[in-house]
C-alpha cells in the first residue's frame, strides 16, 4: 500500500508539474521578453535588460534558490489562474444563454439548419421517385446529394437548433435524440448507466471529457497572452488569439466526440440498466414507454 501510495503521489506531482509549472513558466519568460521589447520592438533594449534579469554568479545561493522559488510560485500561481478562469470558458461556451445575442444567433442557426434540411428532404424525395421510376443512376446520384446535405445540416446541428451556441446545442442534442428515441432523460439516467460501463468505455469518455477541459485551458492561456500582448507588445496577442482559435476548435470536437460517446453509451448498455433496475423487455429493447417506466423507477415519486 505505501508503494501504490508513493507512485501516485509522483503521477500528481508530475501532472502538476505538467499542467501548472511548466505552461506557467513559458508565460512568465514570454512576458518578460514582451516587456522588454515593448510596442517598438527594440530588440536592443530588450538585450540590455534581459541582461540586467540574469543572475549574477557572485550573488549567495541563497538569493538564488530564494528568485528561483519566487519564480516557481509565481509561475503556480499564474497555471492556477488559467485553471480556474479555463472552468469559466468551459461554463460560457456549455451554458445554454438567454441573453439579447443569443436571440439574433439562434434565429440565424435554425434558419440556416431549416435550409439544410429542406434540401435534403428534397434530395430524398427525388431519390425514392427516381428509384421508383427505375432509373438506377440517377437514383444513386440523388442518394450522394441527399448524404451531402444530411452532413451539411449536421454541421449546423444534429436536431433543430434550440440554444445559440454550437456546444451548448450539440450537448442538447443528445438528449433530444435519446428522449425521442428512448423515453429517457440523459441526465437522470447517465449516473446509473455509468456504474454498468465497462472500464473501456468509460476511459473512452473520461479521455473524451479531459480533451476539452485540456482545450478550455489552452483558450484561457491564449487569454492571458491577449493580455500581456495588449499592454506591452502586440505579436504575443497574435499568439494569444490563434490559441484561443485552437482551444475553440478543439473544444468543439471534444464536445462533438463526448455527446456521440454518451449517446452511443444509452444505444448499447440502455437495456443492460433495464434489466438491472428490474424493468422487463419484450422486444429485447428500450421503448419510449420502457423508457417512461424507467424514469418513475429512477424518479422515485420526486
């Protein structure tokens, strides 16, 4: 038991170190060259008091071990700061907003989804006339552009847009398709699906769920060197913005990756959670109505 205690004590001084230490003191030496060059970028003055930081061999080691701590903590400091302003990214980006943009962009979304979708009903139309008619070729053609404006809707949304964020909307998704076609509420039912997932499966969706929180933090760095390029010198905000860019995108396939794996999770193991909660299934799968049985029992009269 000590053993397994000291190895994972050294796995979370490692991740620390990782996470918190070694971004913090990238942002730190970044910031310092950005001071000293300034607007200007006087890579002459940045030298002389670049030189002016670097320790002087005949100080104590005590003063040096004292400016290295300092710059450790502060460093710590700065990689918690991203951590908790990384939880607030991740809180914008997932939370469903009723604010006055929101109204503008939702409407924007289901207008666009709707044009989406109304073309691919058309695309499937003539393909079912074609394949009536006989005409084979045509047949498979029309079925090419009916797959091509399914994935172009899908971009926009899975299901009709309900929020004005792409990442809140996609979560809500899930849950739309999973009441529709199963009778159940994702949100009540997930903590017990998730005691009856094989351990394969859930590090599939803890790997999903650790990918975007990585890309919330990488956006908020990417905050932070917005600021330090704002105020002293202007191509480190240019960094700042293409992380933010990235932290973005990667945020959104991680979002994209974890709804699939949740809703492929109620696909596969929603009549495993039937059996155990005691719920008979006919057909040997879940029903809307089996899933409203489901719902009371978990529910328990609340």
């Amino acid at each position: 038991m000590k053993g397994f205690l000291d190895e994972i004590g050294k796995q979370l001084a490692g991740r620390w170190v990782a996470l918190l230490t070694v971004p913090g003191l990238l942002f730190l030496v970044t910031a310092a060259v950005a001071r000293s060059l300034g607007h200007t970028m006087d890579f002459s003055r940045a030298a002389d008091r670049l030189r002016h930081l670097t320790p002087d061999h005949g100080e104590p080691p005590a003063a040096l071990v004292l400016a290295a701590l300092v710059v450790l903590a502060v460093a710590t400091f700065a990689g918690l700061l991203v951590h908790w302003s990384s939880v607030a990214i991740e809180e914008f980006w997932l939370t469903p907003w009723q604010l006055w943009p929101a109204g503008p962009l939702l409407r924007n979304r289901r207008r666009r989804w709707a044009r989406a979708h109304w073309r691919y009903l058309g695309a499937d139309q003539q393909r079912e006339q074609a394949e009536l008619a006989g005409l084979t070729q045509t047949a498979a053609a029309h079925a090419r552009e009916a797959v091509r404006q399914a994935a172009r809707r899908n971009r926009i949304a899975v299901t009709r847009p309900c929020h004005a964020g792409w990442m809140a909307d996609r979560l809500n998704s899930c849950g739309l398709r999973v009441m529709g076609q199963y009778g159940l509420d994702v949100d009540m039912v997930w903590p017990r699906m998730w005691l009856l997932l094989p351990e394969p499966a859930r590090t599939e969706v803890r790997a999903a769920r650790d990918r975007l929180a990585q890309a919330c933090g990488l956006a908020s760095w990417g905050v932070l060197y917005v600021v330090v390029g704002c105020v002293w010198c202007y191509p480190v905000a240019l960094g700042g913005l293409t992380a933010d860019f990235l932290g973005w995108t990667r945020a959104r396939r991680a979002v994209g990756n974890l709804a699939d794996l949740v809703e492929s999770s109620m696909d596969v193991y929603s009549p495993l959670l039937a059996e155990h909660l005691g719920v008979p299934l006919p057909d040997g799968r879940v029903t809307p109505a089996i899933g409203a049985s489901l719902r009371e029992r978990i529910r328990k009269g609340a």
